[in-house]
C-alpha cells in the first residue's frame, strides 16, 4: 500500500551516502569537527586549538570525513583549509540535531549505546548500500580495489 499524498514528490535515497553519513556521525571528533565547520572554513591547527584535540587527530579525522565526501580540503598557499563538501550538509546537520529521540527506558534501553558495536557495524552497512568497506569504513577492502 503506497501512502504518499498523490501530489507529494518522490524521494530517493542513496543508501551508500547515507552510510557514509553515518560513519561520519558515529564518532564524537568528527562530529565536533562537523559541527565546527558549519561556522566556516577552518584551518587544522585552528579546529585543534578550538576543539581541545591534537593535530594529528584533527588530521585523521578530516581525512575520514574527506573520504566520505562530507568536506573538502582547499589549498591556501602553503596551508588547506576544510569546508564542508555541500552547503545542504549544512541544514541536514541542523535538522538532525533539532530531532527529538524517543528513548524507553522501562524497557532497560541503554540511553546512550556505543554506536559502532550495537547500532551500525559495518557488516550491516555493506547489507544496506551492497558495497564492501574496509576497516573503517570509508573505503574499499583491500581485496575489493
């Protein structure tokens, strides 16, 4: 039984993006750094500082969120500046954000379940999109490139 409203559009879902979406989301740095950049673009070493993380950590994560098309990095001379890849990321953060989580603790529900290991394994991501990842995440196994 089709439920849609006769005159609403049809709304496609590309479930590979939003797998990505969700390993991005999964880890609290890269939220955080998400979060960050829908100010602007940002410098690494000036998220670091903001943020209170290292570098290195900073740089990692950037490269993650780069692998799955959520930010891009642009050259400045002789440092890159990230911002996000589309400015709907943007709204979509926003909205996301703004969504009210019913939780039932009655029924013993953790309020807050480690998201990797009971919510998204990436076993289930690859059901989902029908790609192969690698360990995390954001790419092809090996064996598959």
């Amino acid at each position: 039984m089709n439920d849609r409203e006769p005159d609403s559009p049809e709304i496609a879902v590309d479930a590979a993006a939003l797998a990505r979406v969700g390993i991005a989301l999964a880890d609290d740095s890269r939220r955080r750094l998400l979060l960050a950049l829908l100010e602007g673009p940002a410098y690494p070493a000036d998220l670091a500082d903001r943020l209170g993380m290292t570098r290195g950590n900073v740089s990692n994560h950037l490269s993650c969120l780069r692998g799955c098309g959520l930010v891009i990095a642009n050259p400045a001379g002789r440092r890159i500046s990230y911002q996000l890849a589309d400015p709907k990321l943007a709204q979509a953060l926003a909205d996301l954000a703004a969504l009210v989580l019913i939780i039932d603790h009655s029924q013993g529900q953790d309020p807050m379940p480690d998201p990797v290991s009971s919510c998204c394994p990436i076993g289930e991501i690859e059901k989902l999109t029908g790609s192969s990842t690698d360990a995390t995440g954001t790419g092809p196994r090996a064996g598959d490139r």
